[in-house]
C-alpha cells in the first residue's frame, strides 16, 4: 500500500514519495498570535497534526516545523488598543494558544519559530533578493517584482493578466507595478522596528515563512500546508520569493484544508459568529472537538452548529461505550471461547487494521477512517454478547481501539472517578432535584453512568455501585 496525496499545485492526487527515504520535512503556516484562536484556527492545526501523527505511524520520521506570526498589522493595532507591547501580546497569546491546542491532543511541533527571532535570516534573504534583481528598494519599502518571476501564478492557477485586474498602487506605495508585493515595510511612528540595509522597519508577511522554511528545513522540503484561505497570495508568493532565489522547488506537495462555516454561515466578527476554542473547550470534551474536526475530509468545507457537535458527541460516546465494555468484560471473562472462533476474530481485526490504514493512505481521509472505527464497535459488541468472550480477544479488541484512535490523536480510555468526586456529583444531584432542575439532576445521573457508576435511589438514600 502506497500513500496518495491531492497537490493543490497539480490539482491532483498524486504517490507520496519523500526527498530523503523514511524522512519527512513539513512546514504549517501557525497562527497570528493577538488573540485566541477560533475554530477556524483549530481545524489545520488538527488536520496536520492528524497527518504527521499518520506519516509517523506509517513509518516516516517527520520534522514538523510550525510557525508563529509575532509581528504585523493585526499585533501592532492590538499593542495601539491594549497599550501593551507587541512583544508581550504576542507572548500572551502563544501561551493561550499551546494551552487550547493541547487540550485538544495537539502535538507539539518540532521547531515554534518566530518571525521576531529569525529577523537577521529576513533581512539577509531580502537583500538575496534584491542583489539577483527580484526585488527593489523604495523609500525604505522593499518589494518584489512579481512578473520577474515567471511562474507566478501556478499554485492559485491563476496568470498574471487575471491578476492584474484590480491590483492598484495603495497611498504612499511606491512600486513599479501594482501585482508587486511588499518584503520589508518603512518604519511607522510608533511601530515596533528593526534595523535593516533599507532603514529601520520590519518584515512583510509573506517573507517570514520563506526565510523560516530555508534556515529550518532547508530550499525544498516534502510537505507545505495551511487553511485553504493561504493558498492565495500567502502561499503563492512564498513560492515566488524562495524559488527565485534557490532556483529549486520550495515544496513537492502542498496541502490545502477547506473552510469551517458557522450555522452554514460564514465566520466573521462582523457576524458575531466567531467560536474560540478557548471558550468551546469549557463546554465540550476536546477529544469531541478533535473527532467532529475529523469527520469531515480535511480539504471539504465543514459546517459547524451546537447541534452537530452534540450529534458527534453521542457518536463518540457509543465509542466510549464499547470500549469501558470491552475494559469491564476483560475483567470478569470466563475466557472460554473457542480457539477458532478466537482466531475468527484476530483475523477480523486484521482487516479492520487493513481497512483503517486504506482510507488514511487515500489522502488522509479521516471521514472514511473513522467509519472503521465504527465498524470495530460493531464486531466488538458481537463479542461482548458471547458470554465465553476470550480474554486474548477482548484485549485484541482495546488494543485496535487504541492503535486507530492514537493515530488520530484521539482517547478512549477514561480515567476512573475517584469516590469523593461520585459523592459531590450525588450532592449535587440532590440539591437539583429539591431545587426542582430536573433536567440538570438528569444530566448528573447520566455523566455518572457513563462513568461507570449506577445510582440506586433507596428510601435510605442514594446509593451507587461501579459496574
């Protein structure tokens, strides 16, 4: 079995073979660090830690290096409202964003670099630039001549007269041509700068990830990706900055995930429909979150409501359901199944594992890849109704379970309550029910026996066992 990828640049699936055999260089656009990340924010940084998880299950030792934009317009004009500087907004919010993106069983990227701390590596990739005549200075601006670069264009499949329509020189620009775009910007009063051959400024945005991607992975690397919005001109540009200068194709393939929609609506803080994930999480267990951002193919759009969300939480909790079943039945089997039905069953599981492992390598299809997961339940709920369930079996069954969901960055595994926990809960409970929240006593009841722990209401009082 072969791992197929779609290229956005060939706009096609194509057979996923590395620079370097086992190896894997791959770069993702992180975010820009002024506030907390939206849903919007969470879906690549899910997608791509879905896949990188997969490329190293299938064997491959992935460098994974993700940036943090630390320095532009969005970070200066929240320093200007907060009266805090662009340095400590931009810390604030890298913490804030490792805290939401851990809950949600993110791994940690390789390398975190910063625009800030790579300046000397922008400056020096810019003057390159300048000196082989794809860029220019102009009054303290630098730009990049686009049409010089010959295949500008091709990642957005879009030609240079589509491009010039609507391209205008903005007040106080000083380009030769309207499609050119900004590297270094002039020194604003104010302004966070740096000092560079042009006179003080600082960096562009599109220049930061060139310079990151060269001084951390090198001039071409396997795997470059981000939100679907980055294609254009983010992503299309760094192609015409690093490949005028190397001369070498910047990446081989380029992922692309599609947009999230909120109530079938766009996001905007215009709308007011904007969700972040530091609030989201209070409310929804995060392994919800990851696995509702995974049942949707990653390059689809994907529409977001309350009512979705709980959808897939009663889906990920019948999941859950057999898994404690199959923890419990391991616990307290007879062990006498036969040992050809047993080897029935190691067989199934093989082809469950086969199956899992078919959809992912077809582009990393994660809707597919969890229907497996489903249909793992279903064989393991037929072996939980033999009452001579095989011990080998049952843990044959969790260790499926843990196996295709750690690759998809998920748990099954629930840690036990403790019993002064159940005793608050019951509390709890109680004080909803005098209070006559019925729905809210509800709710209590039906956490705990997700748990594990049945209550029995007794004229004595409230009792609870595990089962």
């Amino acid at each position: 079995m072969a791992i197929q990828v779609y290229n956005t640049l060939t706009r096609k699936k194509e057979l996923f073979k590395t620079i370097e055999e086992n190896k894997v260089k791959m770069y993702v656009c992180g975010p820009t660090v002024y506030n907390y990340i939206h849903i919007g924010n969470a879906r690549p940084t899910i997608v791509f830690d879905t896949i990188r998880r997969y490329l190293e299950y299938r064997g491959y030792d992935v460098l994974y290096v993700s940036n943090f934009t630390d320095v532009d317009d969005k970070l200066i004009k929240a320093s200007i409202e907060q009266g805090d500087s662009v340095l400590n907004i931009a810390e604030r919010f890298i913490k804030a964003y490792r805290e939401d993106v851990h809950a949600l069983n993110v791994k940690e990227a390789d390398i975190h670099p910063r625009a800030t701390e790579t300046m000397p590596e922008i400056i020096a990739f810019i003057q390159k630039l300048i000196d082989k005549g794809f860029a220019y200075e102009a009054d303290g601006d630098v730009y990049f001549r686009t049409r010089k670069f010959k295949e500008y264009g091709k990642l957005s499949h879009q030609s240079i007269d589509e491009l010039k329509v609507g391209a205008r020189i903005g007040v106080g620009e000083h380009k030769e041509d309207p499609l050119d775009f900004t590297l270094w910007k002039k020194a604003k009063p104010g302004e966070i700068t740096w000092e560079s051959p042009w006179g003080m400024g600082r960096p562009g945005w599109h220049i930061e990830c060139s310079a990151m991607v060269e001084k951390y992975l090198g001039n071409t690397i396997d795997i470059h990706a981000g939100g679907q919005d980055l294609a254009f001109p983010h992503h299309e540009n760094e192609i015409a900055q690093s490949e005028a200068l190397h001369d070498e194709t910047m990446a081989n393939y380029w992922l692309h995930n599609g947009y999230i929609k909120i109530n079938n609506e766009k996001m905007s803080k215009s709308i007011g429909n904007v969700i972040l994930v530091h609030e989201l999480i209070k409310d929804y267990d995060p392994n919800v979150i990851r696995f509702f951002i995974q049942t949707v193919h990653y390059r689809h759009p994907i529409n977001f409501s309350d009512e979705l969300l709980k959808n897939t939480e009663q889906a990920y909790d019948r999941l859950r359901t057999t898994y404690r079943n199959l923890q419990h039945r391991m616990e307290n089997s007879a062990d006498l199944m036969d040992s050809q039905d047993a080897e029935a069953y190691e067989q199934k599981i093989t082809v469950l594992r086969d199956r899992f492992i078919k959809e992912m390598d077809d582009d990393f299809n994660t809707a597919n890849a969890i229907s497996v997961l489903f249909d793992t339940a279903k064989e393991a709920n037929i072996v939980l109704q033999d009452p001579n369930s095989s011990v080998k079996v049952l843990k044959a069954f969790i260790d499926l379970f843990d196996e295709l969901t750690g690759v998809l960055g998920l748990t099954l595994r629930q840690e036990s309550i403790l019993d002064e926990d159940i005793e608050k809960l019951i509390e709890q409970r109680e004080e909803a029910r005098k209070s006559r929240q019925f729905d809210a006593a509800d709710k209590i009841r039906d956490e705990l026996k997700e748990q594990g722990i049945i209550l029995e209401d007794t004229p004595q009082g409230v009792r609870w066992k595990r089962v």
